[in-house]
C-alpha cells in the first residue's frame, strides 16, 4: 500500500465518521519497502492539490521521514527544488507498506496490513 494511499483513508467504524480524529490513519509497527519508480513530476503536481497536507505531515513524521515544511509546497517551489520534488517522490511514490497496521485516532480501531493489502473488514459488533 503506497503511502500516497494513507492519504485517502478513513476509520470505517460508523461511531468514526463525524470525528476528525479517524483521519488520518496512525501507521503502527509497519515495515515499508522501497520500488524504484521513473520521476514523474507532472503526477506530483496534479496529486498535491488532493492530498490533505497536514495528514501527510503526521503521517511522514510517525514513519520517521524527514519534516516536511508546514505548508505544501507549489508547483513552481517544487519545480526550483530538486531535492523536494524528489523527496516527495519517495514518500509518496516508491514507498510502500507492506506489513504492520494502521490504527484510527478516534476509536483506536487496528487495521492490519499483509503483504501490502489493508483489511478494512469490521466485526459485527463495530458495523
């Protein structure tokens, strides 16, 4: 599962949908792996205006990624600074969680990750 994908991901416990604190996702003792994918600038720029940027913030910080400065960057930031372009890359691109979970802040709910896939299936009694 890409972390460009964490983005997107919400607690599917329905007690969860009207708390902020289901969004994002806490990864937890996740292993992440590393593809090497061709740089695709024009993809960075039509993805950053999508990506909820303080989520990736906390979500970058809890996997011990490099800080990464507090207000997204724009496209003409990103295309005078090579090492941020490619630093976004690799966050959102060529990284990837393979095994480990990702547990909602609101209900403390854990979703686990193997080999790459989220099981976001609930117990009766979380439905």
């Amino acid at each position: 599962m890409k972390l460009l994908t964490l983005n997107f991901l919400t607690c599917a416990v329905k007690a969860c949908k009207s708390s902020s604190a289901s969004f994002p996702l806490h990864p937890k003792e996740c292993e992440l792996v590393s593809d090497t994918i061709a740089p695709n600038p024009k993809l960075i720029y039509n993805i950053l205006p999508r990506i909820d940027w303080n989520a990736l913030v906390v979500t970058a910080s809890e996997l011990g990624f490099p800080s990464l400065p507090p207000a997204a960057p724009t496209q003409e930031e990103l295309e005078k600074d090579e090492k941020m372009m490619s630093e976004l890359h690799t966050l959102l691109l060529e990284t990837s969680v393979s095994e480990g979970m990702l547990v909602c802040g609101s209900c403390g709910h854990e979703y686990r990750v193997k080999e790459g896939i989220a099981n976001f299936l609930l117990p009766n009694h979380l439905v």
